[in-house]
C-alpha cells in the first residue's frame, strides 16, 4: 500500500540531500623537507591524494595537482632554501596561501624562545598531536633527516624539545669524518652483533638511534603524566617495529597539521 509523502519525510529527505551534496574544502599542503616534498590534498579534514618526490620535480608535481583537484586554499611549509617558483606559482592561482613560519597563527600556544629558527614542520607536527590527543602531553618523534623530539603540553603549550642526527646522517657523518670507514647504506644485513664493518656501522647507527628514542621516551614519560608518544616521519616505518616503547605512528601527522593550521588561519578575521 502507497502512503502520502508528510511533511516528516520532507525533512529527512532534505537533511539526506544536504549532506550528500555538502560543499567540499579543498586544500593543498606542501612540506618541502631536505630530503623530499612532499604535497597533500585534503577534502576538508579527509586526506585523498598525497605525493612525494625531489625538489626538481616540484613545480611540475604540484602544477598537475592544482589542475586536477582545484584547491581553494593552500599552504607551504619549508625547512630548506628552495627556488621560489612553486611559491609564486600557488600564489597566483590561489588567493588564500599561507608561507608558514615559526610564528604562524596555530591551535596551540608557541612557547618556543628563538621562533626565527624554529623549523615549522615541527610546529605543525605538535600541532596536529594535540587537536588528535588534547588530554596527553604529546612528545612527537620525527625521524626524518635529523630526529626531533617535540612535547606539546596538554595545556596546549610547545616549549620546545630536542635534536640529534637522523638516520642517513648517522651513516654518512661516520665516512665523512673519518679516514677509512667506507659509505654504508641503511640496506643491507642488520644485526646486534655486526660481522665486519659494514655491519657493524649499520648496527650502531640503526639500534643506537632506536635505543636513543626509547630512551627519550622514558625520559619525557617520567617526568610527565598522561604520556602520549608518537612517530612520524620519513623513516618512522622503518623505526616502529624496533622501538620498544608504546607509540602511535603517524606517517602523515605533518600534513594533517598542515590542514588544520591552514583551516585555521583562513577561518580568522582579518
């Protein structure tokens, strides 16, 4: 049997139809690091397409994902010198793009002394660690070219952290400052107990730098209660399964910092 169509099912039908053709935000994120760029679209908080490649490749790269995706609003973060051609590029296609630095508007207070040198990819990354985990104390391990350790505070302060060589350095600072150690690769044969040089210098630079992070862990852990830990980073697949202590990894916690930031900022009154 047919029924009349009420005024209820007018209502529900619409609230259906509003949701289905919700209006999207696209965003684009640019991390430009020192060993790779990588570039982020983000359909509101959802991430749906990401790249990475070498800086040659930018102005290229990232031309074909505005084309493709449109973004209304964008943003670039950069911790090297780098050719300011994709920077001009958005720019002039997208009005609402934002250079972030150490002082950028963010969710969080920026306690950091020296702001001018603070690299803002570790501003992003404790940012989206404590909008992801507002009740921890948040100490988020970058394992990239070098390996930061960021605490962002659950009163949402960064003070600040520490830095020590990443993994490659390690490797490569070995050959560079002495006379006979050759130049090891990451790959290769790894076990405690190296059986010659070259797997003794890829044991030491691999389970000392792990050792290093549990170790910084327990430290931070100690002293502050409501610990959270999280890993992120170019290499931190390949450090989760060799750090013993409790971590969440998050191999795009930078760029969703990155989306955040950037909502946040246009969002403002200016």
């Amino acid at each position: 049997m047919s029924r009349s169509c009420g005024l209820d099912d007018i209502f529900i039908n619409l609230a259906s139809l509003h949701e289905k053709i919700k209006p999207m935000s696209i965003n684009l994120c640019i991390d430009w690091g020192n060993t790779a760029v990588k570039a982020a679209i983000f359909d509101n908080d959802t991430l749906v397409k990401q790249d990475s490649f070498k800086d040659e490749q930018a102005l290229e790269k990232v031309s074909q994902m505005m084309e493709a995706y449109q973004p209304a609003k964008a943003i670039i973060c950069s911790v090297v010198h780098h050719d300011g051609e994709v920077d001009q590029l958005v720019k002039s296609k997208i009005k609402s793009t934002i250079i972030m630095d150490g002082s950028t508007r963010t969710q969080i207070n920026n306690a950091y002394l020296s702001q001018e040198t603070l690299g803002p990819d570790r501003l992003a990354a404790v940012t989206a660690a404590h909008l992801l985990y507002p009740d921890k104390n948040n100490l988020v391990i970058c394992a990239g070219t070098c390996v930061t350790y960021n605490l962002v505070q659950k009163n949402k302060t960064f003070r600040g952290g520490a830095i020590s060589p990443g993994m490659e350095m390690r490797l490569k600072a070995m050959n560079t400052f002495t006379d006979k150690l050759p130049e090891v690769s990451a790959n290769g044969d790894l076990m405690l107990l190296g059986y010659d040089t070259e797997t003794c210098m890829r044991s030491g630079a691999i389970f000392g730098m792990a050792a290093e992070i549990d170790g910084m862990i327990r430290e931070y852990a100690g002293q502050y209660p409501d610990f959270n830990a999280i890993l992120t980073g170019g290499d931190a697949a390949f450090f989760a399964a060799k750090i013993k202590s409790k971590i969440f990894a998050d191999p795009d916690l930078l760029l969703k910092g990155l989306n955040l930031i950037l909502n946040y900022n246009v969002s403002l009154p200016r």
